[in-house]
C-alpha cells in the first residue's frame, strides 16, 4: 500500500492542487478563473479566499465561474457545459482580458478533455492549467502548474530590460507577503534595480506578456524551483533560489545580485550593515534570554536554512535555547531581509518581556 498521500503523512502545503492554482491565477486582475467541476469546489475556495482576505484587512473577492457539473453531466460529461461557460463568462464582461481554465477531481476521473475546449475559437485567450489532485497532485503542483501556464502566454519577443527583475512565485496566501515584498524592494532599490512584474500577484494580463523581458528572476524560495528551471529554458533569464532571509543572508543576497549585475555594491552593503546594527542595539533587552521555539511542521531544527538564521540570532543576542525556555516562534518561510528580521525579533520581545 502506498502511503505517500495518508493524512498522517499530509503536511499543509500538500492540501488541494485546485486551490494552489487559484491562488495564482485570481491575482490576474482582468482575468477570470473557470472552475470547471462541482458547483462545491468552487464555494469551499471561495470561503477559504474570503476568510484570508479578511484576515489580511482586505475584502477584494477572487472574481471566479463554474461549469456547475451536476449528476447528468457526470455520467454523460460536461464538456458542453465547460464551454458554455467560458463563452458566457466572457460576453458578460467587457472589461475582460483573459480566461483561466481549472479543472476538478470530478472532471478528471470521467475523462473530460478541458484541454480541447480551452484550444476552442474564442474571443479572448483562454488557458487551461491541470489541477486535478485525486490523481496525484497537492497544492504545490497547482501552485507550479499555474505559474508555468501563465508564462505560456507571454510573447517570445524579448525586450531585454537590463536593470529589471522578476519576483517570481509570492506566496499569495501568506499573511506577510505585502511586507515581504516591500523589504524586497527596498533592497533591490538599494541597488538601483526596479520589478518588471510580480510573477503572479496584483498583475493584469498585459503585465504575462513581459515576464521574458527582465534580466533576472528572484524565486520566492526554493519550491519554485522548477518555475524558475522552466524560465530559464524558455527565455534564457537566471535566477536567484530564495528571498534574503535573516541579517547575514541578506549581506550575501546584495553580494550575489552585485556579481550578477556586475555593479559597485560597496555602497549598499554600508547602508544595510548600519541599519542592522540599529536593529540588534534596539533589541538589548532579549539578550541572554532562554528559549525554545516553535517550528511550523515545514520545518526541523536540521534545515540549514533554519540552523543559519537561529544560531546567527542566538550569538547576535546571547540567547540561550533550553527545553524548559520561553517559547518562541520562528516562521516558516524564514524572515525576509533586515526588516523581516526586526519583525521577528519585535514577536519574540511581547513574548520574552510579556
């Protein structure tokens, strides 16, 4: 029997490849999303979209349809209904510039060929990206299937913008991913370099269009991998693995992006090694504090990753981790940048001084 996919070796970035998908399509902002199943997959992913746009002080709803498969069209099919769908999603909006096209555990079993719907004439570009995961895929695979799917419309005319980069992979989910991103950028202008388009968030459809045109991607971590592996080979753009996380590895990712582009970095380097040191003396009053943390379940004290961001804190701060220590948290993905790491630090104080 093979176990790979039992709840008790689930982890919850292994949850539904439909979802993963919607999490990257819905943030095409003249785009609508067809979900192409049970009238059910689509309200369970917009409650979940609802309650983390909330949670995120935001009540923007993900604008998405349904090809409503009930029990006829499961016995018979529902190809039919899949392209009624997108005709009528795309004459009811006038401001639409494309469709995305996912399908279901439903679809899938019984055999539905979205794909050839999806290659129908219509009268926008209408993608279908996989993302049944009863037959093996989670929401990684969505998540990747999506990423790809939507390069898949760019241009093959490459501009070439020298100074620009990608931010390819966002977790769109995540609840500091605005905050991520702001200290990314931050960093980048440090270098004089700006964001060609974030690969997929808060884009229009226009913006797919560029994604070869930037001299370098920045993968949000190393589970887009594959995206980045993908992007290389189709446009012949590089790329850095992961975000800067902590103090000591965003020196090294300033390093990386002066080799890279070849430029004086001398300057930014000075900037960011000052305002980390205002940083560790704002935070004088955790030193020698004893600890335990808390690991999300994505992570083990082992990963180097991990190992690096902990025991640069624990020296920077003389932090002495116990098993009967203050319990703190340490997130998952790590903390981005100088700023990220101040975040962290500021958590750990209401925890050690509360």
């Amino acid at each position: 029997m093979n176990s790979k996919n039992l709840h008790l070796n689930s982890r919850r970035f292994s949850g539904c490849t439909l979802t993963g998908a919607l999490s990257v399509t819905t943030q095409v902002k003249d785009g609508i999303t067809v979900i192409h199943g049970p009238e059910g997959c689509v309200h369970h992913n917009l409650s979940l979209f609802h309650a983390l746009s909330v949670d995120n002080g935001s009540l923007e709803m993900p604008v998405l349809s349904c090809s409503g498969m009930d029990q006829e069209r499961i016995i018979f099919g529902g190809e039919d209904a899949l392209e009624n769908s997108i005709r009528d999603a795309i004459s009811s909006d006038s401001g639409l510039k494309s469709v995305f096209v996912l399908s279901t555990c439903v679809a899938d079993t019984i055999g539905d060929d979205a794909g050839s719907v999806c290659s129908k004439d219509y009268d926008l570009p209408v993608t279908f990206i996989p993302t049944s995961g009863f037959l093996g895929g989670v929401f990684q695979n969505g998540f990747e299937n999506a990423l790809k799917n939507l390069a898949l419309q760019c241009s093959e005319n490459v501009s070439g913008k020298k100074m620009t980069v990608n931010i390819v992979g966002e977790k769109n989910l995540e609840f500091e991913v605005e905050s991520n991103y702001s200290e990314l950028n931050r960093i980048l202008e440090l270098l004089g370099l700006s964001v060609n388009i974030r690969h997929v968030r808060g884009c229009k459809t226009g913006d797919l269009y560029s994604v070869g045109d930037a001299a370098l991607n920045i993968l949000r971590d190393h589970s887009v991998l594959k995206v980045g592996e993908y992007l290389m080979e189709r446009y012949g753009t590089g790329y850095v693995e992961g975000f800067p996380i902590g103090f000591s590895g965003t020196l090294e990712f300033i390093r990386k992006l002066g080799d890279m582009f070849a430029m004086d970095i001398s300057g930014a380097l000075g900037f960011e090694h000052d305002l980390q040191l205002k940083i560790i003396d704002e935070f004088d009053d955790i030193c020698g504090s004893s600890v335990c943390f808390i690991y999300p379940e994505q992570l083990t004290i082992d990963d180097a990753s991990v190992r690096s961001v902990i025991d640069e804190l624990c020296g920077l701060f003389n932090l002495k981790i116990r098993k009967d220590g203050i319990p703190v948290p340490f997130p998952f993905p790590g903390p981005v940048g100088s700023t990220g790491t101040k975040r962290l630090l500021h958590r750990w104080r209401r925890v050690l001084n509360g």
